[in-house]
C-alpha cells in the first residue's frame, strides 16, 4: 500500500485561540517549521491590540492570519482592511454577508502581498442553524452563493467547512482561495466541540481546500508537536 506523503506545512494553520500571548508564543516556536501559518482571532486580538501580529510573524513562525470576520457598513470595514495590510497580516477575514458594496470597498482597501477572503457559513452553524437564520437556505446552498458573491466583489478567497469545499471549488476559479477550519483528525470526527461541519485534513484537501485551519486538535493535545505530526502523516 502506497504512503501518502505527508501533508506540507504550507497548507496548514495553526489557531491560537487564546487570550495568553505567553502561551501563543510558545505554540509558535514549538510549531514553526510544521505549519506554515499562525491565526490570530479574537480573543488574542482584543486583548492585547494589533501589536500581536508584528509579535507572532517575529517568531519566525511564518505567516499571520488575521481572523476578525468584519462586518461593518463599507466605510469602517475599509479602513480596517488598510490598517490590517499595515500591520503585517498576510490574511485577513471580513464576512460575505456584508453584502457586496462592504466586499468591493474591502477589496479597495487591500495593499500589498495580503489576502482578503471571505466568512461564508460559520462551521458552528448547523443545516437548521442556517434554515433559522435563512428560510429556505442549507449551509452547503449559502455557501455557495456567498462564494460566487466574493468572486464577483474582488475579493482573493472564501472561508467554508470542508463539507462544502468540493461543490464550491468546482464552481471558482482555480487561484480563488479555500480556507477550511472544522479540521478534526481522522478517528476523532465524532469529537467536534462547538463545530457542526467537519472533516479529516486528507478529506478536505483531496476535496479542493487551499488551507486548513487547525486548533483544538493540536493545542489541546498533551503534546501538540507529536499532535501536529500525526496531523500531517509524519509518523
């Protein structure tokens, strides 16, 4: 039987979802070299201010996702796509539900090497999650016409569960980012915390995702090095 290479680092992200900058460091020196990207949400943002991605690229750590999903009326979503490039993310998330006059004036504000993709449907959101929120509307269906919203807006790529990735990739151009969170270990599908649409790191590349964003798995693991090289098939 023929081993599959394993998967390269470039093609993973590790989440540093956390509020301790400390611990955030320390996963990046530990991880540096296994995964290719390092996601900077929230939680960390908030806490300690947009210093924090100057601080994670500095370890040497590789590329810096910044995760703020903004939703804001054009004008305030387009100053915060420029002042994002300024501090040195290479990725940066605003949410397709913006509507497409914020996503045109997002893709405006982009400058330099930097990447603007857009939230679809949050992998925490259920068919019936979605059918409340959508009448009528199933994640996969959202997906999908959020998807086509961003390729007419400019914009470099989408955020979607893996569950969707092969319908969406079938319908965007090929250099048309997929960024896929939800990425669960195979044998652990059934442990999902607050993830509703999830897949194995093989599933979801083979099914067209550019990156896979990875966090609990690995940083909840007792040892999240050997965590992350199981991850990618190093043995």
């Amino acid at each position: 039987m023929t081993v599959p290479e394993p998967i390269p680092p470039d093609r993973l992200c590790i989440a540093l979802d956390t509020p301790d900058l400390g611990q955030a460091l320390d996963w990046c020196r530990a991880l540096r070299g296994q995964a290719g990207w390092f996601k900077v949400g929230l939680t960390l943002f908030v806490r300690h201010g947009p210093s924090v991605v100057e601080r994670i690229a500095g370890e040497g750590a590789g590329r810096v996702f910044l995760d703020l999903k903004l939703h804001d009326i054009p004008a305030q979503v387009q100053g915060a796509v420029a002042a994002a490039g300024e501090v040195g993310a290479d990725l940066l998330t605003i949410h397709a539900s913006g509507g497409a006059a914020m996503l045109r004036a997002a893709a405006e504000a982009r400058r330099g090497p930097m990447r603007l993709v857009a939230v679809t449907v949050l992998t925490s959101l259920s068919d019936s999650d979605v059918g409340d929120l959508w009448p009528g509307q199933t994640a996969a269906g959202l997906a999908g016409r959020l998807a086509a919203l961003a390729v007419r807006s400019g914009l470099d790529g989408i955020v979607l569960s893996p569950r969707e990735v092969a319908d969406v990739r079938a319908s965007v151009p090929r250099d048309f980012w997929l960024v896929s969170p939800g990425i669960r270990p195979a044998g652990s599908i059934g442990s999902v915390d607050d993830q509703a649409r999830t897949a194995t790191p093989r599933g979801a590349l083979q099914a067209g995702a550019d990156l896979l964003v990875i966090g609990r798995p690995v940083t909840g693991a007792r040892d999240p090095v050997q965590a992350l090289r199981d991850l990618r098939g190093c043995g």
